[in-house]
C-alpha cells in the first residue's frame, strides 16, 4: 500500500489526542494513505443539509432528526403521534388541519415537552400510521427513510 510521510501540521490533525503525547510514546512519521483518510473522516463533525422547495436550506449538526409516527393509547382511546415535523419544514398545524378531513378524525396540536424546546406534536384519533406515513411520503416529499414508525405494543 502507499504510504504518506506526515509532516508535523498532518501528524497533530490526525495522530494527536486531547490529552496530549504520553511518555516515552512517539508519533508516526508515515501511514498508509488508507489509514490517513480513516482517521480524518474519524475526526470530521456529522452535518446534514435539508432541502425543501420555497424555503431556504436549513443547515445543522449532527444526523438528521426523524419525523416520529407512533400509536398509542390514552384515556382509552387508541391515538396516534406525529412529531419532528419542523425538520421537513412542514407545519403541524397545516397537517392537522388536513389531517381531519384526510382521515377522518379529530386531531389536535401541542408542544412537545421540555425547556427550549419548539417541536410540536399533532395528535389523530384512531390508529393510522399507514394513511399518515403515505400522506408524508406522497404530498410532503419526505423520503421514507426519514420517517420511524412506533406501532403499538400488543
């Protein structure tokens, strides 16, 4: 395989951890070009860029968050829980506002739980992760894999 010789600047990006070189331990002065790409991708911070047409693109770190379909119960009625939605750009309030005539069913909108947190979470009577799914799939273009799905435990 093809080795590099590593100047001093490549050898600190690519060899050196935080706490510093331990005694008597010495850094390599050449690697194999395989082993120098391994350990910068290593290194490198996971960023995600989400396209939607009529927005601006929205660029964070990390992966990217997916929209959360889950069933449920509460209060003795089966529910099901649409959440994550901003990441798409998509406005819960729209979904829910369709989501009754789509589906056939009362929904309503509430902010999800927690300091600084500004998702929100639509909630429909009835099981219908299917219809729901679909419907994100086919109108709003979000792509399936970024889509979970939670079904009830039986």
């Amino acid at each position: 395989e093809e080795t590099v010789t590593l100047d001093p600047l490549l050898t600190e990006a690519l060899f050196k951890v935080a706490g510093g070189v331990k005694k008597g331990e010495t850094l390599p002065q050449e690697a194999t070009v395989a082993d120098c790409e391994r350990r910068f991708e290593e290194r490198l911070q996971a960023w995600h860029r989400v396209d939607v047409p009529g927005f601006e693109p929205r660029e964070k770190k990390g992966p990217v968050a997916k929209i959360l379909v889950a069933a449920g119960r509460a209060a003795g009625h089966n529910k099901t829980s649409v959440s994550g939605l901003e990441t798409f750009r998509i406005d819960p309030e729209d979904l829910a506002r369709y989501g009754k005539r789509l589906f056939n069913c009362t929904c309503s909108v509430a902010e999800l739980p927690g300091k600084n947190v500004r998702d929100k979470e639509v909630t429909l009577q009835g099981h219908c992760l299917r219809e729901v799914v679909d419907h994100l799939v086919k109108v709003y273009k979000v792509p399936r894999e970024y889509i979970d799905v939670a079904a009830p435990k039986r």
